[in-house]
C-alpha cells in the first residue's frame, strides 16, 4: 500500500489510527505521517484543494477541509468524512493527470491572481 493510501485508511479509520475521532487527531496524524516521509504523501494536496475552491487561498489544507458554508457548525465526523472524500479525489485525479501538472494548474492560477500574465 502506498503512503497515499494509507492516509485514506487513516480517514476511514480515524480511532484506530490515533485513538480518537477528533478532525484534529486526523490531521496531526496526518501531517506527522506526511512530515517524516518528507512531504512526499501530500504534495500538492493543498494546491488540489485551492483549484477545486476556485479561488487562491493560503491557507492549509486543514483550514482548507474546514472552510465552507456551515464552517464552525460541522461535527468532527463530517470534517473527516470530507477529508477522505477530498482525499480520495485528489488521489484519483493524481493517478490521471500527474501532480505536476496539479502544481503547474496551481502555478497559473497563482499568476493570475497576482496579474502576472
């Protein structure tokens, strides 16, 4: 199983994993994991959240997962659930296009954003 995959099992898995069910146990598992295999799982995940958004943002990606139009109001299950759903999609779309090309489309809309082209 791949590094990639197996942070999806962390998401369908949550207290298995870190003993809780808190989005916030997720991701600190998350970004530990990510973090010791020197970014390598989630590279150009955050970039993948802000082109689905459609609009640049900073932020990352667990504020990302969190902003939306109940924000504040979501339960931590609904937070993790859309964590793997985000997840399981920017996988998908890694497998079929390339991460490089997420980063190049982040890239772009980076330079529009900041009227570069």
């Amino acid at each position: 199983m791949n590094s990639c995959k197996f942070l999806l099992e962390v998401c369908k898995r949550p207290k298995m994993f870190t003993g809780s069910d808190s989005f916030d146990s997720v991701v600190a598992y998350m970004l530990g994991y990510d973090d010791a295999r020197d970014g390598g799982p989630l590279i150009g995940f955050r970039q993948w959240l802000v082109l689905e958004n459609g609009k640049f943002s900073n932020a990352p990606w667990p504020l990302l997962i969190r902003s939306g139009p109940d924000e504040g109001n979501v339960s931590d299950e609904e937070l993790i659930s859309k964590l793997c759903e985000s997840l399981s999609c920017f996988l998908e779309n890694k497998d079929k296009i390339g991460i490089w090309k997420i980063i190049a489309s982040y890239e772009k809309m980076m330079s529009l954003e900041n009227g570069d082209l």
